[in-house]
C-alpha cells in the first residue's frame, strides 16, 4: 500500500461518515418540510382525525429515528476522531522524543515501546540488517529474550519479505501466507496469528523491518498501517543519527588514545600524567554532584589538557612566556574539532589562578570556569605526589615532622637539577618551577 493510500484510510473514514451524518439530517428535514407544506395546502380540509393522528405519528416516528441515526453516526465520528488523535498524539510525542535519544540501544528501546503502545500489538520486534541478514536487537513478547543474537536470512519471511521490497505488509491470518516463516514461532513458543510489519527506510536504503504481532484487540487495521509506517520513517532517522553519533564517539575515543600516546611518548616526563589529571578531576566532580554530562566534559578536557605540549619542542624552551604559550595552543588544536570544541575554553583556562594572577587572560575567581578550576588543583596534586615530577614532595613530608615544613615545595637545588631535563643556566627549570 502505497502513502497516497494510507493518508486515505483514517480521513477518508472519517468524511464519509460525516457526509452520511450531513444527508441524514438534510432527509429528515426535506421530508419534514415536505409534509408540512402538503399537510397545510392540500390535505387539511380533508384529512380526518385518525388520518392526521397517522400522519403526525409518521412524522415524529421519522424524526425519532433520524435523530437516534444522527446521534449514533456522530458519535462514532467523534470516536474515530478521538482515537485516531490520540495515536497521532502519541505518535508525535513520540516523534519528538526520539530527536534527543543519542544511544542506540535505549533508542531502539523507545521505538519499539512506542509502536506497542501506539497499535496495541501484543508483542513485536526490530531488526536490522547486517549484511544478508535481518538481526534481531529488540524483542517483547512472551519468550522473546530467547531471540536475543538470533538472526534470520534476508530471502526468509515477512520481515525478509519486507526488507527486500521496502514496502509495508499487514497480514490478518498468517496460516494463510506463504511470506510468513514459521521457524521464530518455533524457538519462541509464541504462536503468531497476524502481522504488521514495516520497513526502517532511509533514502540510501532499507536499514531493516519494524516487525508487530496479534494485535490485543482484532486485527490491525489501515489506519494502524498508516501511522507505524509514517512513524518507522522518523525511527530510521533518528537510528541513522543515533549510529553516526556512536561512530563519532568511537572516533573520538580511539583519536584520544592515540593524543595521549603522543604526549606521553614527547613528553617522558609527563607519562601518565594526563589520565592521572583525568582521574583526580573526576573525584572531585563527583564530590560536588556534577551532573554525568558535566563530568564527561571535565574527563575529557582533563585527557587533553597539556595537549599544546605536541607543538612545543620542549628542549627550545628557555622563558616563562614560551611555557605559556602552551594553553593557547591546545585551545586552537581543539577548537575546530567538532567533538572537542566543548572542552577547548576549560583547556584554555586550566593554569589561571582564583587571585587572578595565572594565564593566558588573567582571570580572577568564579570568572575562571569551574572544570578549569578543578584541573588546575589535580595537576598540582599530580605534580606533588608524582615521582616523574619536578615537584615532587612525597619523601619530603615523609622526613618532615615539623607541621612549619609540611607542603612546602622545594626549590630546584642539585638534587632537583638532575631529576629536571632543563639546565639551569638556561633559567627553564627556575622558570618552569614556577608554573602552578
């Protein structure tokens, strides 16, 4: 059945019982007129009692029942408008719903709930093709769950049926179908007596079948046909976006291994130091009740926030300014890149200080933004506890019992020289000590 024909299901049922609504009323009331006036003009003289009693009586009889005819038309109207609005209703909600679904196994979660509740369908399927296969990925139904990772060829049933041709199918009565695959029924123990089933259609293809069964009430009917089939086309989309989402995510999961990699093998010094960061800047996240997406943004800029270091020749450096220039590199590194841009100002802002006195734009207290902030504190953290660290004071509080001592950072005597890479007669090590 092609859209034209669905859109003429449901408003097409509805026209026709109102026009039958319409030509009842306008019956009764040429019939009434028609009586009166040859009642008034031609019979009156003439008519007796017990013939005037007949006529009256015919009369009320006629507008009785054109009155009972035009209550019940219309009441059946206004139900099949009210139904029908309310799957349009939900339908739309639904819709809408679906646009700010990002994860592809709770989206698919959410369409096949919404398409049960929008048919009454007792249970129903979604499956997408993989290959020369249908895959199952969400079941509901008695014994479903023993349908998870089950896959059916392509060439086989009505939802192979359905995806080859890319046009949907009702079917009343399966044992009457020869497209219907018993085999499912089968290992599920679910007896399936009718079917809709509709294509997951993008205009590169069919991505796979919304497949419902044994509606609760009857069989499925066109105007059930006409919304599910309008409604897997919004689902397609939304699973189309939902997988490009994911495969951004892998990408970018997968691009920042591979950064931490880099900085870790440019920087010996800093090796593991990012992840550290990272984890430290989550601890504190979550003691504050930052919201999830909050702390995936803090993670991820924590990751990346030395990332400038990979366009620094470190063995170059001899002021303070060169050093700083690194949070201003990172910021243009990230900022083009669509999945990073969300975190480049919280790298940008990673080393200002709260009396405003950090860099690179010397902000001052809340104006500095709170992930920045947070990373700030767990790379100082990091470079006191950490062995690789120029800053490292772990043995000094361990030998320190005067409470004056504990904390203090030593300066870059020789036993600091020889730990750091930079000379101290080209004042890098005096400046970069300085750094936090």
């Amino acid at each position: 059945m092609s859209k034209t024909e669905h859109k003429k299901g449901v408003i097409e049922g509805i026209k026709y019982q109102i026009k039958i609504l319409n030509w009842i009323v306008l019956i009764i009331v040429y019939a009434l007129l028609f009586l009166i006036i040859r009642f008034l003009y031609v019979f009156l003289d003439y008519v007796n009692t017990p013939s005037l009693v007949a006529i009256l009586s015919i009369v009320a009889g006629l507008v009785v029942v054109g009155i009972y005819i035009a209550n019940t038309a219309s009441k059946n109207a206004i139900k099949t408008i009210d139904e029908y609005h309310n799957k349009l209703n939900t339908f739309l909600d639904t819709t809408r719903d679906l646009r700010e679904i990002v994860y592809g196994d709770v989206l698919l979660e959410n369409i096949m709930d919404s398409s049960l509740k929008i048919t009454k369908a007792d249970a129903g399927s979604i499956l997408l093709t993989e290959g020369d296969k249908l895959a199952f990925k969400v079941v509901r139904g008695r014994e479903g769950s023993k349908l998870a990772g089950f896959s059916i060829p392509k060439s086989q049933g009505v939802a192979g049926w359905v995806a080859n041709n890319g046009s949907a199918i009702r079917i009343d009565n399966t044992k009457n179908d020869n497209r219907f695959n018993p085999e499912v029924d089968r290992i599920t123990g679910y007896n399936t007596n009718s079917i809709l089933c509709v294509p997951l259609r993008l205009h590169s293809g069919t991505i796979g079948v919304l497949e419902l069964i044994n509606k609760k009430n009857g069989t499925f009917t066109s105007d059930d046909e006409e919304l599910i089939s309008y409604f897997a086309d919004q689902a397609a989309i939304a699973i189309s976006r939902a997988k490009f989402y994911e495969d951004q995510k892998n990408y970018e999961i997968h691009l920042t291994d591979i950064l931490l990699d880099a900085m870790d093998n440019h920087i010996h010094e800093k090796s593991g130091h990012s992840k550290r960061v990272a984890k430290y800047s989550l601890l504190m996240a979550r003691a504050i009740n930052m919201s999830e997406e909050e702390q995936r943004k803090l993670y991820r800029a924590s990751l990346l926030h030395d990332i400038g270091f990979l366009k620094i020749r470190l063995k170059d450096i001899s002021t303070k300014e060169e050093y700083k220039t690194h949070p201003n590199i990172a910021y243009n590194m990230l900022k083009p890149i669509t999945f990073y841009s969300d975190i480049a100002p919280f790298v940008l802002h990673h080393h200002e200080r709260y009396d405003g006195n950090g860099y690179p734009s010397g902000l001052k207290g809340e104006t500095i933004p709170l992930e920045s902030r947070i990373i700030f504190i767990a790379e100082a953290f990091d470079a006191m506890v950490s062995k690789d660290s120029y800053k490292y004071v772990g043995r000094l509080i361990e030998q320190t019992t005067s409470p004056s001592m504990r904390g203090r950072i030593p300066s870059c005597d020789r036993r600091a020289q020889k730990q750091c890479r930079y000379p101290v007669r080209s004042g890098a090590c005096r400046n970069i000590s300085k750094k936090h």
